[in-house]
C-alpha cells in the first residue's frame, strides 16, 4: 500500500478552549478536531503542525504509527507531580526516548524506527490502551520506563553488568501489556522482566492502612484536598493515591534484589527455549491428533468400500471420462483406498493387475499418470 502516518493527540486535565480550536483548524482542514482530541492520518501528504509544540501547548497524550514501522508515544506530566531527574535515567537509547522539560511540564517521548511488526494496524485504538499509563505514572507507577529501559536493552545499548532499574514489573497492567506490543518489545524479555515473584507493583494497601495514611493528614491539608476536588483539579486523585501508597521506590528491604541485564537475557533465552519446547509439544499433540482423525476416518472410509468395491472401481472410471484436475484427484484417493484395502484382504495382485490395465488404457492422459505417479500407486 501507499504510504501511511496517523497522528492522535489528546488533552487530559484540561478541554481545550476556542482559540486553540481556531489555531488547530488553521493547521490541517480535514483532522477530526474536539475540544479534547486531534485525530488524522495522511497517505500522501505529511502533518503540517509540529508534534512537540503541539504537546507543550495543547495536549497531555500524543500517539503516531507510520507503515514502514516508525512509533511514538508521548505524555505530558505536571511538573510539580513529576521529578524529570527520576524520569532521565531510565532513557539510556537516544534512539528510543527522551525527558524535557517545557514551562509547567515534563514530556516523555518515546519512539523506534523501522519495527518489523507482522501485522499492520492503521493506528486506531492504540491511544485508548495506552492512555491509563499516564495516570499510573501520575501516581508513582513508574513501570512504563522500565519497559523504555527494556527497549534499549533489546537493541543491545544496555551493557551485561548493568542493573535492572527495579526489581521487575511483575504484574503486568493490560496498558503495559499494550505499551510492549506496540513497540513490538521481545515477548521473552518482557516474560523475563515480569518474572521476578515481587516486582515494583502497585498493589493497593489493605483498607485500614489507608484508613490510617488518610487519618494522619492534617485539617487543613485534607480541607485544601477537598477544595481542590470540588474546583475540578484533575490531580487530587494521583496526589492522594501517592500519599496513602507505600513508597514503592524506597521500600527495598522486602524486594529481590535487582539482576544483571545479563541475567534478564539469559532468563529470555530460557524462556524462549521453553516456549519453543512447548510449542513443538502442542505441535506433536496436534499431529498425533489428526493422525487419528484421520485413521478412524479411513477406517470407516475403508469398511464401506468394502461393500461396494465393484461400484468403486466403476466410479473410477467416470471421474477419469471428466477430465479435469479435481476429478483426477478424486481418483488418485479413491485407488489409494482401493489399494489398501486389497492388502488387507490379500488381493494386491488383483488391485495390480487394474492398475496396469487403468495405466495402459490412459497413457494419453498425462495430468493422471502423473498425479498416479506421485501417489506411489503405478
């Protein structure tokens, strides 16, 4: 096909206000405009705006998919929630990402070029999977830039002695789970990462630990909380979710310890070698299975033969009459019943002797001979 780029940007915290709308329309005339989206896609001609001004000015989320397997994702944060030093050490692949800050803002971009993926998608729906990862990272859920961190482990920019940013990402959020595949990140690697039996989740406390964390905050704190929800601020929620919540990032006593990029592509590998073995397991199941299909299928096939063997071979000959390539088909499986039928009985010398009669009587057809030929019956 021709060539393809879709472009979705979406604001979050705040619907953009008419003069931004006036400003985007000059932009492009036919994108899909909203007071919280910008949606289009060109096949011939190109985006006439510029992506990273288009974040730091109007929008929280931006996704982009072009044909020949170039890929972005990139997320607006509020500078007071997010601490662009936290964010910087996991993009170790200037070729795969980058953290700046713009004016209130920290913006996170992540981004591969010429992905070999099997399975072309026109870029619809994708922003809607990945979305939920910018809440999450709002809330102190950094797991997202360990995938980022994966990415340029997988390119092989990550050195074997270099450790894992924290002890795994186990369990996988379906938005991680989208993030990974849209990037196309080695499926082994992504297992191995998720492997470690308490990684940097984000379980929720019990009920009475948040009682309490909620207990402890002070009057006038929880009365500016409260303030701030009835005025519509789209970020009490991550604010107060990160206060109740176990500091993840600080609370390693109780966590593995972290492995070598080393030790994770080894544990791909075996993971790889392991699925390869399962998989050719089911293969062979599935083999032996239609093997017995297809035994008791001829079985039957066989013992109605049996009862009209004369009418068989009468059938024979009138596929033969019609000549044509399905026809001969038919035959060629017909005799290959008949002949097994005749060892089974002790009549292969008669099955034999039809068939030389068959081949002598046909010589002028060659598609038959051959299909004969190549069935082992002459």
């Amino acid at each position: 096909m021709s060539e393809y780029q879709y472009y979705e940007f979406r604001a979050i915290d705040r619907p953009l206000a008419d003069a931004d709308l006036k400003r985007l329309r000059a932009i492009s005339t036919r994108a899909r405009i909203t007071t919280t989206s910008f949606v289009n896609h060109y096949e011939w001609g190109d985006f006439k705006g510029d992506p990273n001004q288009f974040m730091e000015r109007y929008f929280d989320l931006f996704l982009y998919l072009a044909n020949w397997g170039a890929r972005r994702f990139s997320l607006r944060l509020p500078k007071r929630l997010t601490d662009a030093n936290v964010l910087a050490p996991f993009i170790v692949d200037e070729e795969s990402g980058s953290v700046r800050t713009a004016g209130d803002y920290v913006i996170a971009d992540v981004f591969r070029e010429d992905l070999d993926g099997e399975d072309w998608h026109d870029g619809q729906g994708w922003l809607d999977a990945l979305a939920p990862l910018r809440a999450d990272v709002l809330e102190g859920d950094l797991r997202l830039f360990y995938l980022v961190w994966l990415m340029a482990l997988e390119t092989g920019v990550v050195m074997d002695e270099d450790l894992e940013p924290f002890a795994g990402i186990a369990p996988l959020t379906p938005a991680l789970e989208a993030f990974a595949e849209f990037f196309c990140i080695d499926g082994d690697l992504v297992a191995a990462a998720s492997s470690a039996s308490r990684g940097h989740s984000t379980i929720e406390p019990p009920r009475s630990a948040l009682a309490a964390a909620i207990d402890s905050l002070g009057g006038s704190e929880k009365n500016a909380l409260l303030l701030r929800l009835y005025d519509g601020d789209p970020h009490v929620r991550a604010e107060l979710r990160r206060r109740c919540r176990p500091d993840i990032a600080s609370s390693v006593a109780d966590r593995p310890r972290r492995r070598t990029a080393a030790e994770l592509r080894a544990t791909a590998e075996r993971l790889a070698e392991e699925r390869r073995r399962d998989e050719e397991k089911r293969l062979e199941r599935e083999r032996r299975r239609r093997e017995q299909e297809e035994a008791k299928a001829r079985r039957l096939r066989l013992d109605a033969l049996a009862l009209r063997r004369a009418a068989a071979w009468k059938e024979v000959d009138d596929l033969i009459a019609l000549r044509n390539g399905s026809a001969y088909e038919k035959v060629t499986v017909l005799l290959g019943d008949l002949r097994a039928l005749a060892l089974e009985q002790d009549t292969d010398d008669q099955f034999h002797q039809r068939i030389i009669e068959l081949r002598d009587l046909h010589r002028s057809k060659p598609r038959l001979i051959e299909r004969l030929v190549a069935a082992g019956l002459i």
